[in-house]
C-alpha cells in the first residue's frame, strides 16, 4: 500500500517540508513548497541515557494557530496527493519519481511561478470584486432602484419609487444622527422592526400621515423582492419574516381620522356647466374635462377612447363606449346618457393627450372655475400647506376648515362619479371605471356618509314595493 509522510530534512530552523512517497519498488523524498520550522518536527529526547533527536508524524503536531492552521495545510496538501495517487493508478498512470514531482506542483497552494502568481492573483481580485458587487446589490437603496428599469417607460409607476428610494435615504440619514455613528441599511435589514422604526420617524418626526408612509413600505418590499428575484439564488438575501410583516396594527387605523373626501354634487356640477368662458379658451377647456370626468368618472388619459371606434349599441338600441382603462387595463361601458351627450354637443369631445407636469395647472384652474361657480361653502378638508419641521419649511397635508373649493383636484371628479352614482346604477360598472376589486373597497373609496346615499335606497326600496302593488294596506 503506498503512502506519504512528512520529513524535515533542513539543519536551520526554517526550512522547506519534504514528503516521502512509498508505493512497492518506489522510495522517494522530494521537498514540497510548504515552509515550515524545524522545532514543530524536531524534538530532543534521551534513549539508554543519551540525548537523541526525534522526527514527529503529522498527526503529533500541536501548538498555536498558526502551527494548527499549518497543520491542516499540509493535511490538506497530503490528501490531494492520496486522491490523485488513487485516480491515476485505476488510470494505469505509471508512479514514478517524476509522477510526484508534478502531483507536488499540481496540488500545493503554495503560489512558486510568476504564473501562478499572476494566475492566483487575478483570481483573488476577480473574487474580491465579485464579493463588492454582491455587497453593493445589497444595499437597500442600491436594491430599490434595481425595479427603475421595470418601470422606465411609466414616469407615474417611476416616480413613486424615485420618492420612496428619498424617503429611504433621508431616513438612513436619521438613522446615523440618533446613533452617532454611520448606518447604511442592507435589503435584508427590511423586517418588522425596520417598518416600525420607519414609521415612526415618518409619522412622528417627519409629520407624514399613516397611509403615505405604508404606500412607500411597500414600494419597498416590491423593489427588494424585484432586484432578489433578477439576479442568481442567493445573491440578494431578504430577511426570512419579509413576507410575514404587519404595516400597521388595528390600534393605528383606528387612530386614523376618517378618509375625507371632497366631491361635487350633480347640482355643484349644473352650477359649473352654467358658467360661460367663450372668452377664455383655458378656463373652458378645463369645465369641459370637469363635466365630462364628473360624469363618466374616467381619467383624463383615457377620454380619448370615447370615438366612434369604440361605440356599440344594444339590442334596445341603447349607445355606450366599450374600450379597457389605459392605467388598470379593465373593460369599462360608458352609456352614452342624454346628460352626456348633452356635454359633447355643447362643448366638443375633450383633449385626448395630456403631459405629466398638466394635472398641476388643471388643478389649478379647476378651482379656479368652482370659485366662480361659488362652490365655497366651509368644508373639512387636507389641503397642502408650509410647515416648519426640523427647522425647515416643507409641505405636508393639513386637516382644517376651508372654502370648499380649495379642495377640488382631478381625482374629485371620479369619486364624484362613484357617490353620485352609487346606488342609482350597478356597483359592478362604476367598479371598473374606478378600478376597485370589491364593493367594500369602493365604499372606503366613496363618500358614504353622504345622505343622499340613504335617500336613494329609501326611494328605491319604496318604488320595488309600489311596482309589486297599486298600494300599500293599511295594517290596523
């Protein structure tokens, strides 16, 4: 049976180990790169009263770490060396004295040649720089805009994640101020607590309402799990309770105020189709969005889909548009009403493109008009206004008493749709304009403590059971 053992053959005290390999005819000791030190070999003992010299095996080793770490070097080295003996003789490779030679060379990683040298060393910086790749992907703001790209060509979809990757930096930023020392947030730091902490300082500290600091946690979780999910199995690591996170408790919503929600009534909207602007093109362009908006609760973007490509009639003869949604991509049906088509003669069909920076200035005029349509009885409202946070001035949604007005903005017009309409047609068609899944989604969406809503159930109710008889008997 062949075998391999350590010889120190050196007379100084550091020197290059040799191995000697044994198998049948072959005897031979070749040195090894691997420098070691005499005394961890050598040892002086006493046989029949003299002083004598002793050679350790391998395995006799033991001192420190260094001399431990050695030791499994060379262990290492020796059952290469054992492996590669074994394949080449089931492979009928002679064993010989040059066989060792080149086993010795193959197998230490003890770095001789300037090639491997070079060799190891690119190595260590490929690996070295794959390891900083890795690190970087794994920051939590490096990992956020990883999801850039998915949404390069939806600015709305982009922008969000943009805020919410601020949001990120600015909290990060607070994080080093309260501990004193540099904090820098990996993807793997986002669990429960990070969302608690994070809120917090969103809530308490920055003055941001529940609701907006949830919607970036999870723009957060989204980003993450997008840039986990491109790059190999591993690579990004996510914390393990990631899918297991609660974004706020009951207690929390309960302290939430009521959702207020600022809509005109179908008479605030004759109020405002009664006003005249022949003379100003802007102003009537805008009460002409308004009245149609009001009416069919779309977007603005997709007003343009009311065409005759997209007209059809019921076997009643009943005309409606029928197209899917530019941003919730559903089937809607506009009827097309005598209400409607009574805006479409008088004002023409809408614009049918709008750019990104345009809702600022119809918003803008929307109030405008509903100030000259006298729309300003005092309303409860969250309007933005200046604060002062942190010695800053910044803005942030306050709730208070204002004209009415001031509160108007593009997404009144659908929800003024959804309230105005709810319970006088199907909840089914006004949820595919508006984009809700389920009835309980668009009452929290809609102004339900609105009277008028009872009144119309109160009416309906009424009129089912006068169908079902002339009249009602008096009961004695």
């Amino acid at each position: 049976m062949a075998s391999f053992r350590f010889h120190y053959r050196s007379t100084k005290d550091k020197g290059n180990i040799s191995i000697r390999l044994i198998h049948k005819e072959l005897d031979c000791v070749l040195a090894t790169p691997y420098i070691t030190k005499k005394e961890y070999w050598i040892y002086k003992t006493t046989k029949n009263g003299k002083s004598t010299s002793r050679h350790r095996k391998l395995e006799e080793l033991k001192g420190g770490v260094e001399l431990k770490q050695h030791k499994a070097d060379l262990f290492d080295f020796k059952e290469k060396l054992e492996n590669q003996l074994e394949r080449d003789l089931n492979n009928g490779v002679p064993i010989t004295k040059q066989w060792l030679k080149t086993a010795i060379s193959e197998n230490s990683s003890v770095l001789v040649s300037s090639d491997q040298i070079n060799n190891e060393q690119e190595r260590l910086n490929q690996q070295k720089k794959r390891l900083w790749e890795i690190r970087e992907k794994n920051l939590l703001l490096n990992a956020i805009k990883t999801i850039y790209a998915k949404y390069g060509s939806n600015n709305d979809e982009l922008k969000k994640f943009k805020t919410s990757y601020n949001w990120v930096s600015d909290y990060q930023d607070y994080k080093t101020l309260t501990v004193g020392q540099s904090v820098v947030l990996k993807a793997i730091d986002y669990n429960q607590g990070f969302i608690d902490d994070f809120k917090y300082w969103a809530i308490v500290i920055k003055k941001y309402k529940l609701s907006t600091a949830v919607g970036h946690l999870k723009r957060i979780k989204r980003a993450i799990k997008y840039a986990e999910s491109i790059e190999q199995e591993g690579v990004v690591k996510l914390h393990r309770t990631i899918n297991d996170v609660v974004y706020s408790t009951k207690r929390e919503q309960e302290q939430q105020e009521d959702k207020i929600v600022i809509r005109l009534t179908f008479d605030e909207f004759d109020r405002i189709d009664n006003l005249d602007f022949s003379d100003n093109k802007e102003l009537r362009e805008v009460q002409k969005c308004m009245l149609i908006g009001g009416e069919t609760g779309l977007r603005f973007t997709d007003f343009g889909k009311m065409n005759d490509k997209h007209l059809k009639t019921t076997l009643e003869g009943v005309k409606y548009w029928e197209f899917k949604t530019s941003k919730t991509k559903k089937w809607v049906q506009i009827t097309k009403t005598e209400r409607l088509s009574y805006f479409l003669k008088k004002y023409g069909n809408p614009k049918t493109q709008y750019s990104d920076n345009e809702d600022i200035f119809i918003n803008k005029k929307m109030k405008e008009i509903c100030r000259f349509a006298k729309i300003n009885e005092p309303t409860e409202m969250e309007i933005s206004r200046s604060v002062v946070i942190d010695n800053e001035k910044c803005r942030r949604y306050v709730r208070d008493v204002f004209p009415k007005y001031m509160g108007i903005t593009t997404r009144s017009l659908r929800r003024s749709f959804a309230t105005n309409y709810y319970g006088l047609m199907d909840s089914e068609l006004i949820m595919r304009v508006t984009g809700h899944t389920d009835v309980k989604s668009l009452r929290e969406y809609i102004d339900v403590h609105d009277s008028s809503i009872v009144a119309i159930s109160f009416n309906k109710i009424n009129e089912i059971h006068r169908k079902r008889a002339t009249g009602l008997r008096k009961v004695d």
